[in-house]
C-alpha cells in the first residue's frame, strides 16, 4: 500500500493507517474565509461592501483595497484547492518529525492566509505577509522532500552532507520540481519595490503596481504548479469513471 493511501473494505468508516487525517485543515481554511468575508458582508462601517462607489467611478485608493482583498482570497482560495491536491498525493505521515512540522506549518499558513483578508487596507503588511508565505513554502517543500526521502534525501548520508550532488540535486528540486524557491526570490523583489522610500513619489500608482504584480504572479505561480493542462489527464478522467462505476456496482 503506498504510504497515506486508506485502507479497509467498502465500510464506510475507513481507518488510516499511516496518514493524519486534513479534517482540522480543512476547518481551518473555512474559518480563515468566514472571517475574513464576514466583515465585509455585514460591517455597516467601512467595509468594502458599505462604500457608496457603485454609483460613481471609484478612487485609485478603493481600487487598491479592492485588488488586495481579492488578492487574499484567491490565495486562500487557491491554497485550499492546492493543499487538498497535494495531500491526496503525498499526505501527511505520521512518525515523522518531518511530517509533524509541516502539518503546523500547514495550519500556520491557513492563519497568514486569513490575515491577508482582514488586513487588507494595509498594502505593505499584506505584501510582506505574502513574502513570509512563499518563504514557509520553500520550507515545506524542503520537509516534504525528507519526509518521502526523496532526492537529494533519499540516504540518509546526504542529510547532513553539503558536497556537489547534494546541493546541485537540492536547488534543482526546489527551482523546478518544486517551483517554491523562484517565485519567493520574486516575492522577495516585490516586497522590496514596495518598501523602498525611494518610489515614494509614485504615490498611490506604486500601490497598484505592486498589487497587480502580486496577483499576477500568485497567479501564476498556481498555473506552473498545475504545468499550464488546462484539463485533467485522461488516464485520471478513466480512473475517476472507473471508481464511480465501482460504487454504483456495490
């Protein structure tokens, strides 16, 4: 049985023998979005949904804020729907300190995500809380490649090791499998652009750049980590056909 599959018979009470279940995880991304919506939804005060703008062209500020709220609901939203891909595949093992790490790092992340909602109003905070993001996510990556000890982890001799196929195979895993590492050195330019007072004289127009390169990348950052296929594989489409018949069959 490959590790975090399930195992047991039609019973609709499967156990899991060696996978820590994602039901808290996926709590946790429904209250990060709750939160961060509600607000918006109900505040009488302030809030985007409040603003008299519809009747009228609205300013380069409201535009600002718009564009950063939605830009921390796609990347809550995006995020769920990656962590869920990604579990399925190579889930979280129990017995490994790996493994325990990032399941908190996991939910560490869902907490930054829910900030980015309600921190909205506040471009550079939300510019660095995706820089801290994308940062945790080069870490995560690095622990899953130890938990499943792949290459370069796949002997335990070349943990520790700092020689030349172990640092060639460790940076081309991150840049390319992975693609965590390249888009955070991104983030990081980013983080920079929008911090650094000698832009200031763009005012408002800094905001909006640094918004949009924001989306644009978090955008494609999700399309390289799905390799641009616009629909499912064939073979997945046969399997989940397969599956469905298997459950009318029973």
């Amino acid at each position: 049985m490959r590790p975090g599959r399930t195992s047991g018979s039609s019973n609709m009470e499967e156990t899991y023998e060696d996978q820590v279940k994602p039901d808290l995880l996926d709590f946790l991304f429904t209250l990060a979005l709750t939160i961060g919506l509600a607000p918006e939804l109900v505040r009488q005060e302030g809030g985007l949904l409040s603003r008299n703008w519809a009747l009228r062209i609205p300013s380069l500020t409201f535009g600002v804020d718009l564009l950063t709220f939605l830009l921390g609901v796609t990347t809550l939203l995006f995020s769920w729907y990656g962590f869920n891909a990604s579990i399925e595949k190579d889930p979280v093992l129990y017995g490994s300190f790996a493994g325990m790490i990032r399941f908190f790092l996991d939910a560490f992340l869902v907490v930054l995500y829910g900030f980015t909602l309600i921190k909205y109003k506040q471009l550079e905070f939300v510019t660095f809380l995706i820089w801290v993001i994308f940062i945790l996510y080069v870490i995560w990556d690095v622990l899953k490649l130890v938990e499943y000890r792949k290459e370069p982890f796949d002997n335990d001799k070349y943990i520790f090791s700092l020689n030349k196929h172990f640092v060639k195979s460790f940076i081309c895993k991150l840049c390319y499998d992975r693609k965590s590492l390249k888009y955070s050195v991104i983030f990081t330019l980013i983080l920079t652009f929008e911090i650094c007072t000698l832009c200031e004289f763009l005012n408002v127009w800094k905001d909006i750049v640094t918004v949009g390169l924001l989306i644009i990348f978090t955008l494609l950052y999700r399309l390289d980590k799905l390799d641009y296929q616009w629909r499912a594989d064939k073979e997945i489409i046969a399997k989940v056909e397969d599956d469905d018949q298997m459950e009318q069959a029973s």
